[in-house]
C-alpha cells in the first residue's frame, strides 16, 4: 500500500506566511503564485442580506452550468439527474477531488507525474496504490499491464497544472475506452479548460468518464468556492458521490455569482482572447530575462500561467531572489534534480509592471553574483 505523506502538498497564494516572514505587508506582494485570472469577472457586488437566510436549491445555477458546460439544460431532475448525465455543483473541485477516492474501490490509481499533488494526496490517504505515469502520455498506462492488474482509476489533468500539457479529446476518447475494457474509470480534471474550451471532453463522455470543472481559475473567483462535477447519471461513482453531499452545499451568493458568469458569452470570448494574449506576451518576456541568467530546459505556457522547467539549484535560486522584492512564484519540484519556476498572470496595471521589472533586475544580479 503506498504510504500518504506526513504532510499535505503546498499550494501557492501563501501571503500571510511570506508577509510575516519577510516584513512586507500583504498588499504590497505581487502574487505571481496561483494560475488565477487577475481579472476576475465582475459578479454583482454581495451584500449582507443576501448571506442572511441559509441557500435554497440551486436550480437556477444548475441549468445555468448545464447550459455553460453541456450546451443545454440538464431539465429539473432531483440532485442533478437527467436521462443521460448527472451534473453536481459543489463547493469547488477540491470536494470531489477529496471525494472522488471514496467512491471507488481500493486498488491502483494510476496519476500523472507533474500534476495538482492534492490528486495524489486524497487517493494516498484513502488507502489505494498509486502510480505515476508520463503526463505527455497516459495512453502508456494501458502499456504497464504488470502494474494495471488491480487498476481502478486514471486521473488526467488537461490542461496540466504546472506542466502545461494539452491534451486532445481524441486522445482522452480512446483511452477511456481502453480502461472501459479494465472497468476502470478515467477521471479528467479540467480546472483549466475554460481558457481552450476546445479541448474539453463535454458534453460527450462515456460511461467512465468523470469530469471535474472549475469557477475558480478561467472566472478568477477561486474565494467563492464553486465547482461542478458531470459524469454519467448510471454511474456508481456519482451515484456514490451525490449521496455525500449534505444540504446547503453551495452559498447563495455563490449561487448568484455562477448563474452570472456562466451566462455571461460575452465576457467569456473576450477574456479568452485576453488571456492568451497576456500569457504569450509575458512568457516572452520572462524566458528572455531568465534566460540569460539560468538553464531553462522547457517553457511550460498555458493561458493563465507561464511555467519554466530548470536545474533544481537555479529554480530555487530564482524563488528565494524574488521574494525580498516582494514577488511570490512557485517552486514546483519535480524530482531531486529538475522543477518548475511558474508564473502567474498579473493584471498589467503600471504598478504591477513596474514591480515586476524591478524585482527582475535586482533577481538578476543576484543570479550573476552566484554565477
């Protein structure tokens, strides 16, 4: 059995700890740690009345994530349910990603090697087997047949986080229907699909297929906690995974604030097109000022982040260089010789330019000074 670390992962967004370590007050960090827009949409500003009386169902956010994430309304099926697929909206995909390992049965789950960590953390403490494959290639689990005897799940994360890979719905397609034959269940965290809509696997999915989505990254409303999970309506794992849910799951201003962004196509195109632009103009930026000083071996870019992968030594110099001068990245390890320097977007303000520059050059000569 594989053992859970003593410790949960680390994420980013760590201000109070940073603050407190390095005397620089919260507001005045450049938080380059998370793949959050910067740009979050403007949901209707709450107020107290609306947090009073305790929420009533979300029907109304149901066909609105329905509408947004399948094309059409699921109708007004209890807890979700339609003919063909079932649709639950949950306090963010961290719920079913701690969830998820519960409703299946102790065996192997095989994950990818870079990847959101929480995945393999939840599957660790519930008591199942995990390996890790190439997160360029999950179609090579299939090919590990010594190790997929007692194979239960394989997890994907398309876009990857921090690796950046993309992944084709043909490719996820066929490997579903390779793990069908194992009566194995291929769950797909597409946290960061809403940037390459494209690149989804809904609304068309089989019958082992569970997808877990996000408000949080692509609307920059990751404090308000929603999250959606679609599978089939005769799956044991939803079935499963429904049963867990208590009364009052989603709040009502949180409600409120996904009916609005879901249904809001307008600012979803445009902020698309934002987004990849800033991504690709500030990637450029970056690998042109880290490469002068480092050993970038792979630029790692997805629409809301730009990851770059080096030695260890120099990632880890670049993090702790960066942090006097009040900008937080993440240090992604991969292994004891290789991470991932990742950069979130910031919201192109001339404040945030200006700071970003500053603690670039001062990073720099850090960096030459050790050279």
């Amino acid at each position: 059995m594989t053992v859970a670390p003593d410790a949960s992962p680390l994420h980013g967004g760590r201000l109070f700890e940073v603050s407190r370590r390095y005397g620089i007050e919260r507001r005045d960090w450049l938080d380059l740690s998370t793949g959050i827009n910067p740009w979050p949409y403007p949901i209707t500003p709450i107020n107290a009345s609306a947090c009073q009386a305790l929420p009533d169902q979300d029907q109304a956010l149901h066909e609105a994530a329905a509408r947004y994430y399948l094309g059409s309304s699921l109708g007004a099926g209890e807890n979700g349910f339609s003919a063909s697929l079932m649709l639950l909206n949950i306090p963010g995909s961290q719920w079913a990603i701690e969830h998820l390992p519960r409703c299946i049965e102790s065996g192997t789950v095989a994950l990818p090697d870079i990847g959101y960590r929480e995945h393999e953390w939840a599957w660790q403490r519930a008591g199942h087997q995990t390996l890790l494959y190439d997160a360029d290639r999950p179609e090579a689990v299939i090919e590990k047949k010594a190790d997929t005897n007692s194979l239960r799940a394989v997890v994907v994360i398309n876009p990857n986080n921090p690796g950046g890979q993309h992944l084709s719905p043909g490719t996820l397609h066929a490997l579903a229907a390779e793990l069908q034959h194992k009566e194995a269940v291929l769950i797909v965290d597409e946290a960061f699909a809403d940037a390459t809509p494209e690149q989804s696997l809904l609304p068309d999915i089989a019958d082992n297929v569970i997808v877990l989505r996000s408000l949080g990254k692509f609307f920059g409303l990751a404090g308000l906690r929603l999250g959606t999970v679609v599978g089939r309506a005769q799956s044991d794992v939803m079935t499963h995974l429904s049963s867990l849910q208590g009364p009052w799951q989603v709040t009502s201003p949180t409600q409120q604030a996904g009916m609005e962004a879901f249904s809001d196509d307008a600012w979803q195109c445009q902020m698309r097109g934002q987004l990849q632009r800033a991504s690709q103009q500030q990637g450029q930026w970056l690998e042109r000022q880290l490469k002068a000083h480092g050993d970038i071996l792979r630029w790692r870019q997805s629409a809301l982040f730009n990851g770059f992968e080096m030695s260890l030594e120099h990632a880890s110099q670049w993090h702790e260089a960066f942090l006097p001068q009040g900008v937080l990245t993440r240090l992604w390890l991969m292994n004891e010789q290789r991470a991932i320097l990742r950069f979130g977007l910031h919201d192109e303000s001339a404040d945030a330019i200006r700071h970003l520059e500053q603690a670039m050059s001062t990073a720099q000569k850090i960096m030459a000074a050790r050279s």
